[in-house]
C-alpha cells in the first residue's frame, strides 16, 4: 500500500517492540524526508533561472529569499508547534476530535497574526538592506523582488500548519505528493514567466517572484483540499467554527513555539553569518562556501525529516504517559537519524571531488581554487555530519516531551559563543581563513549536539517525563 492508502497508528498504539517503533517512525518519516528534498528542489528551480538575469539581480534574489527565509522558517516553527500538542492529544486519547481541531484553528491564527507582521517588516527590505551596507543598485532590485515575494508568507505558514497536522493525523504521504506538484508549478511558472515564454511577458526577477507565490497558493489550496477531503482527515472537520477563538490553547503554542522560532533563527543566521565572514576573505571563498552548504544541506534533509517525526511520535507517547514507549521513540529517531548521516559522511569523506563536480567543472583551470576550496570545507563537513543529525533529531525528539525553552538556550551557546565564536578566533585570529571558519560551524554542531542528546539521556531526573 501507498504512503496515502495506509495510515499511521494513533493513539492507543504503541509499539510492542523496538522494531515496531522504528517501523512506525519510517514510515512516518519517509514521506517527510521525501517532501523535504523535493522543496529543495523547488528552491534550485528559482536559483537556476534567476541566475541567468544578472550578478545584480541574482545577488537581490539572494539577499530576499535569505531575508524571507530567516522570517518564514521561525514562523514554521513557532506554528509548528501544534505537532506536539496534537501528538500529545492523540496519544492521551484516540478520538480527540475537539482538541486537534483546536490546536489546528489557533495554529492556523497565529499563522495570519505572525504572518501579517512580519510582512510589514519584509516591505522595508530595501531600507534593511541600506542599512546592512549593501550596494544601493542590489537593495533597490531586493526590495522589487521582496515586495512580490512577500505575499507567499500567508500562504506558506498556513500551508506548513496543514501538512503538520496532516502527519501527526497519519497521513504524512499527501507532503510528499503535494511538494512534487509544487516542484512542477514552479518550474513552469519560472519558465513562463523569468523569460517570457509562450507568450507571456518577460518579468526577469519580478516573475520569478510571482512563480513563487502562484506555486505557494497552489501548496496552500491543494492542503486545504486534503484536509477538507480526505477520507481520514475529514471526520476532524479542521475548518469547523473558524472564527472561534481559544486564547488558551493560543498562548500554548506560541509559548511552546516561541523557543522554537528563536532556535530556527539561531541556526539560520549562523550559516547566514558564515557567508558573511567569508564575503571578509574573498569572493571565491563565498563560491566555494555555497557549494560545500548547498551538499551539506541537501543530506540535513534527511534527519530533519526524522526530527519532524521524532516530534510525532514523542509526542504521541508523552500523551500515552508511557516511558517506555517514550524512550523507545526517542532513541530510535536519534540512531536512526545519526546513523544515515555516517552514511553520508562517509561518501563525502571518500569522494568530494567527485560531488563537488555535480555542481561546477572540476576540470576548468579557471575554477581550481573554487574546487580545492570546496574539497576541504567539505572535509570539515563530512565530520559534522553526525553532529547535525544528531541535535536536529534529539531537538525533534525533547520538542514530542514539549521542551523547547533550555534547547532554545543551548543553541544560542553552542551557534553564536562556540561556533562563530571559533570561527572567527580560527579563520582570522590564527589566519585558518575558510576552513577555520567551517571548523567553527562544526565545533558549534558538535556543543548542541553533546547537550542536547545529553538532556534527553537524562530526561528522567530533569522531570521531563509525565508522572
């Protein structure tokens, strides 16, 4: 049977074995992983077109996309922390109809509330910009571009909070199915409209802008369709009394969310400060820095698929007040996560020339040094591959026990004090230059991860656990 045509087990389930819970987690992770390197696909799509406009505009199509992104991705988490309460709900009671479409309704509310801000805030791209130091020519073109592609915020929180709570539901295939779709859209959108082709007008970076957003309101329809249709998820009635508000259940996943977003933010504006430390050493070194990033994430979208449904099934066992269950979740996700990433490791570690030449000519005289460059950070990446899956799903997996506020802590340490602060001590005090500056991305992976898989060991004398 498809992803689709067979449900997750809910509540009243848990597994008898070890190996019942790493069934039930693959098969819940599976269709998230999938979703997730297909929306990867769907961001290449607008870098390989917006590319071909211009350094000018393709630097503002950087530039937005990263300010967006930064907002976006901790507004997702914030929302997204309705998974856990629901997962919670679902395991405290199989049935719980009344409580799922609530933490659905206020989830989908904070959504337009956080949404709306942070739109006001994106319409003064061009003035942030000017404010950073940029080119004044590159903030003009980001501002163009950020005032189309401001509108896809709505929709692309509300249509996050539906795949969320698609999956915690049990159905976590339509993400994968619904993210393909997504993939074509734009694709065609970007053809039809960057260029100008079969007929319609050559918008440059402004049509892809639009792509975006035209690809964005499809994803939110399309789950909108799911949740009221679906055979399964119907019976929920997840658009019943809309306008009803629940100010407590709001307040709970906006304190529950809140260290969530700040986490996604931390993280993000690390790597977004690595680029920014490597744009201090040369314009080569940023080249090669987005290669070795761009491979490196490509393989987090594994464990991060595996933390997605850590934080499910977690969740779901937290609200059976089963410890055992809990554990055997847990560390199920953890090994599971960690492991496909020795996996990748070891590939990086065995052939990163050949990898790197996926993405530019290695044999090309003029691009020796990108290439030697792009080889040793990815050196460095390949030992910090366990270290990233490890605290993506260990984060996933205390988010299913709804603690956020102290991994919310631990990050800002280990990111901001350990990682950047040794990358800027290796890659300008002790003159390591890029490969210090990858060192302290590894060394800041590697604090988190310690902590964090610490914390969840000791879940039990912390008094993580429901009595």
């Amino acid at each position: 049977m498809s992803a689709l045509a067979a449900p997750m087990p809910l509540a009243g389930s848990a597994p008898a074995s070890t190996r019942d819970e790493l069934t039930a987690l693959l098969r819940l992770s599976a269709p998230l992983v999938g979703a997730n390197l297909l929306q990867m696909g769907v961001y290449a799509v607008d870098v390989m077109f917006v590319a071909r406009l211009g350094a000018i505009d393709f630097a503002a199509s950087t530039l937005g996309v990263f300010l967006l992104s930064l907002v976006m991705w901790a507004l997702i988490g914030m929302t997204g922390a309705c998974a856990p309460i629901i997962a919670a709900e679902l395991g405290a009671r199989a049935h719980a109809v009344r409580q799922v479409r609530r933490s659905f309704r206020m989830a989908m509310w904070l959504g337009l509330l956080a949404g709306l801000i942070a739109m006001g805030m994106l319409a003064f791209g061009q003035q942030i910009l000017l404010t950073l130091g940029q080119d004044p020519h590159v903030a003009a073109r980001t501002g163009a571009f950020l005032d189309i592609l401001l509108w896809v915020m709505l929709p692309n929180l509300w249509a996050g909070v539906m795949r969320t709570v698609a999956a915690a539901l049990g159905r976590p295939g339509w993400a994968m199915l619904v993210t393909a779709g997504a993939l074509g859209v734009n694709a065609l959108g970007n053809w039809l409209l960057v260029f100008g082709n079969a007929g319609f007008p050559a918008m440059g970076l402004e049509g892809s802008a639009t792509a975006s957003l035209v690809t964005a309101s499809m994803m939110m329809l399309a789950y909108t369709a799911i949740l009221a249709f679906d055979r399964k998820l119907r019976r929920y009635r997840l658009f019943g009394k809309w306008w009803l508000p629940h100010w407590r259940r709001l307040w709970e996943i906006v304190k529950l969310g809140t260290p969530i977003a700040i986490v996604f933010t931390l993280e993000g504006g690390l790597f977004g400060g690595a680029a920014f430390l490597m744009g201090l050493i040369g314009v080569t070194e940023v080249a090669a820095h987005a290669i070795a990033l761009n491979i490196a994430a490509l393989a987090f979208q594994v464990p991060f698929g595996i933390a997605q449904a850590a934080t499910i099934r977690v969740g779901m066992a937290y609200g059976a007040r089963n410890r055992v269950w809990i554990g055997r979740a847990g560390w199920a996700s953890i090994v599971t996560g960690t492991g496909f990433m020795v996996v990748t490791a070891t590939t990086i570690w065995v052939a990163p020339r050949l990898i790197v030449g996926i993405y530019v000519d290695v044999d090309d005289p003029a691009r020796a040094r990108e290439v030697t460059l792009a080889i040793q950070y990815l050196a460095v990446a390949a030992m910090f591959q366990l270290f990233d899956g490890a605290q993506a799903v260990a984060a996933g997996a205390l988010r299913g026990l709804q603690d956020t506020r102290i991994p919310m802590v631990v990050a800002a340490f280990g990111y901001w004090v350990a990682g950047f602060g040794t990358a800027i001590l290796l890659g300008f005090h002790l003159h390591w230059q890029g490969v210090g500056i990858w060192v302290g991305l590894a060394v800041g992976l590697a604090v988190v991860s310690a902590l964090l898989v610490t914390r969840w060991a000791m879940r039990d004398r912390l008094g993580l656990l429901p009595g």
